[in-house]
C-alpha cells in the first residue's frame, strides 16, 4: 500500500540511517560477535508485532480456535524431542508457521480485511485443516513413542468433526478438542448440561480419545449427585505425571 507512505520510508531510511556516525546497518550472524549486555523478557502474551490496529498477538491469538492449536503445538514439544527423529522435529517446526494460526482469525474491520486478503480460506476451514493435520501427526507421534502413549492419547486434539459439542434442550454450548480442554473448560458448562451430555461424553473418551478406563469412570458419574465436581476429580487425577503447560 504506497499511500501509507512505507515506499517513500524505506526508500529515505538509508541515508538518514548512514549520516549518524553511531548507527550502521549489520545482518543477524554479525550481531552474534557482540557479547550480550542483558536479556529482554517479555511474557508471550504482551509480545509486541506488526500486525492488525492492536499491534500484538491478536492476530494470532485472539480467538479459541487458535488458542486451541497453538496450545497443541507448544504441548508436543518434550515428546518431539524425546523421540529424536529429525522427520518429526521438522514437521512439528512446520507447524509453527504463523501463518498457519493466522488464517483462523476472526475479527471485523479493517485487521479483518487485510486477514481476508492474505488467506486461502475461511478461518474455520483453516481450523479445520490444521486441527486434522495435526490430530494425524500425533497419533503418528504416538506409534513411534509408545512409552508415551498415556499422555498423548490425554493431550491429543481433534478436528471439528470429531470434537465433543456440548448441546442443552436443542441449545449448542460450546465445544471442546481434547481431553485437556474438557478439564479446562468445565466451568463453562451448567451442571444441568454436564449430566445431560454424560452418556455421549462417555463414548466419546472410549472411542473418540481413546480411554476406556476413564469412559467407564465417568460412566459411574450418573448415580452422583455432583457431575461437575465428579469429572473435574477423575481428569484432575487422570493428568497426574503429565506435564502441562498453560495458556
């Protein structure tokens, strides 16, 4: 967009840069001769960047859908390593790309537009493709790594379709894409909704995430007279030993 005035900007930004004896351009391997004078900490969240009228994360991390793959990804990080193999280090890599999580952003105006104009697809399409992409990889991640089968078969994610939509008299509520959500997301749900949805939930952690012994745990919830409390007990229990590391 030459009216924003970035041609003229860059065009000028040399030579206003080269009359200051103090100043020089160098590239990021001559920096490396330097020796570090302190750090720069800034929590992930307050990162600043280029992006959208809000100049943060936003365009990244500002909806569920890509909060719910981001979390995925940094999740798989001690697995990939454990395991060693160079093929998936470099596929989990691939899925760092930005622009992977930054075609699910939803906003309007202006950010919205300039999201639109770059992007191959709607956001929930591209929800959708990496969600299935990346509920492959792990379940690849999981043959190789059998050690750690418990663990990723609790922090595996799935794409929409095979999501758990939580439903109430006809009303749709929420979803969530793993069992690590379920856990997170509990207070979201009216305990009315919880007991509603429990048979469905339990065949979803026995054929869908892969967990009979927790399906038939929560099974067992029906008789009780507090579901809430009941599954936020059996998963809290059940992500005992498994690294977790927030949003």
């Amino acid at each position: 967009w030459p009216e924003t005035g970035i041609h003229e900007f860059l065009r000028w930004l040399p030579g206003e840069v080269l009359k200051w004896e103090n100043l020089r351009f160098v590239t990021p391997s001559e920096l490396l001769r330097h020796e570090p004078v302190g750090e720069v900490d800034v929590f992930e969240y307050d990162t600043l960047s280029w992006a959208d009228v809000d100049k943060g994360v936003k365009a990244w991390l500002g909806n569920g859908m890509q909060l719910t793959c981001y979390r995925a990804v940094k999740e798989m990080e001690p697995y990939v390593k454990k395991l060693g193999d160079e093929r998936f280090l470099k596929l989990w890599r691939m899925f760092q790309i930005s622009d992977n999580i930054y075609y699910m952003y939803q906003e309007f105006g202006p950010s919205g537009m300039v999201h639109g104009y770059f992007s191959q697809m709607f956001p929930t399409d591209a929800f959708a493709v990496f969600t299935r992409a990346f509920s492959d990889f792990q379940e690849k991640l999981m043959e190789n790594l059998p050690q750690e089968r418990s663990s990723l078969v609790a922090l595996r994610i799935f794409p929409p379709e095979k999501a758990f939509h939580f439903f109430e008299g006809g009303r749709y509520l929420g979803s969530v894409f793993s069992l690590l959500e379920l856990w997170e997301k509990l207070g979201d749900f009216p305990e009315s909704c919880l007991r509603a949805n429990l048979e469905d939930l339990e065949k979803w952690v026995r054929w869908t995430i892969g967990d009979p012994l927790l399906a038939d745990q929560i099974l067992g919830l029906k008789s009780k007279p507090q579901v809430r409390r009941g599954l936020a007990e059996l998963l809290a229990k059940r992500f005992e030993g498994i690294r977790v590391r927030g949003l």
